[in-house]
C-alpha cells in the first residue's frame, strides 16, 4: 500500500496509518447514501476519538463545515488521492502455502485498488500450477514484472525461513514496497518500505487484553 502522496504533505506516520479506516468507514457511508457526516459519527465509523480524527483530517486541509460536518464524497476523494489510491498499484504474491493462495483468491484487493498481476514460487513442482484463476510463476519473472508491468507492491506469504531470500529478490527486481505476512523481521535498503502483518502478534495483544480483563472480573467479585 502507498503512502507517498501523503508523505509529500508531510502527514505524521500514526495519522497515515488510520486514513484507511477513515476512508472504510466514508465508502461505508456513501454506499448508504449518506451525504454528509459530522466529526463525531465519522470518528465512531472508524473507532478513534473525534479530536483525533479532526487533527488527522486537518493535514490534509480538510476542516469540515460547522454545522453540517464533511462532503462524504468529497472526503473519500481527498483521502483516497492522499494514499494514492487515484491508480492501480500493481501487486505480485510470492509464496503459494495455504496463506498465499488465500491470499490470491481475496477479492478485496481489486476493490481497493491493487491488482494482483502475479503469483510466485520459488518450488518448480508448483509453478505451472493455477491458483485463483492466475498461473504461478517461477521467481526468475520478477525482473520482466517490474519493468514490463510496473510491479510496485511484493506481498510475501512465504514461511519465515524462505521470507528475507523473495524480499531480496523483489528488492533486487526493483520492488520498493513490501507487504510482509511472514513472522520474520526483513532487511531492506532505506528506501524500502516494509509493513508486517504478524497476525500472532495480534492474537497475543488479544490475549493479553482478555487476560486483563479475566483479571478485572475476578478482583471486582
């Protein structure tokens, strides 16, 4: 996912990383025929305080209109052409596990803007094979991909010990963004951005919260 356009306006990192949401909760919105929304309604769509929401929006130059609260079209526009989201970002997915091939078959990606050009294994028994409706293809394509297609985005499902070698090789390739699902930390050059989704990270926040509040309960009796 690109993050460019709204860096040039020089948008905090933590601001960036709830656009998104932002947008989720407008596309939401506007399905409903919703027209306009205020601070409060918008900032309760996307689970954050609506002073944050509002500090958010003001770097973008949107301030709302007392009153009558934000344009919801006019809003999602602004937030979408702020992610870059105004183009399709061409997206390869290198590991065909399970997790990959979910992956491929995800829909949404299409729906938000990303589409997938690509499959890839390094495993000669899987290439050749059709996930998705899409061939999967050998990694020795990366390079043709990059610079025949515009390949931008590499999403990486492969297992943890095979994850730095296909980031290296996309890296190499000339990919400059990385979507990483392996539970592993990667090494890029500086000019290589890498967001990690650890999805058991995740579950341990959860169980963490849960295991406060299992706490909470029982002191409370």
């Amino acid at each position: 996912m690109s993050t460019a356009a709204a860096a040039r306006r020089d948008v905090p990192d933590a601001a960036v990383a709830r656009l998104p949401g932002y947008l989720r909760a407008l596309t939401a919105l506007a399905a409903a025929g919703t027209a306009s929304v205020s601070s409060e309604e918008l900032a309760a769509g996307a689970g954050v305080s609506s002073a944050m929401l509002r500090k958010d929006l003001s770097h973008l130059g949107s301030y709302g209109v007392r009153g009558v609260g934000y344009d919801v079209e006019h809003l999602a526009s602004e937030i979408a052409a702020a992610l870059g989201l105004t183009q399709d970002w061409p997206v390869a997915i290198v590991g065909m596990g399970n997790l990959g091939r979910a992956l491929a078959a995800y829909r949404g990606f299409a729906e938000r803007g990303f589409r997938v050009i690509a499959l890839l294994d390094h495993d000669e028994r899987i290439v050749g094979e059709e996930v998705a409706g899409c061939p999967v293809r050998p990694m020795s394509a990366l390079p043709e991909l990059v610079h025949e297609q515009g390949l931008a985005i590499g999403v990486i499902a492969t297992p943890p010990d095979g994850a730095q070698v296909a980031c290296d090789l996309l890296v190499e390739a000339g990919v400059r963004s990385v979507l990483n699902f392996a539970s592993v930390v990667l090494t890029v050059p500086d000019d290589v951005t890498v967001r990690r989704v650890d999805l058991s990270t995740e579950l341990q926040i959860l169980a963490f919260h849960g295991h406060r509040s299992a706490v909470a309960e029982a002191v409370a009796r």
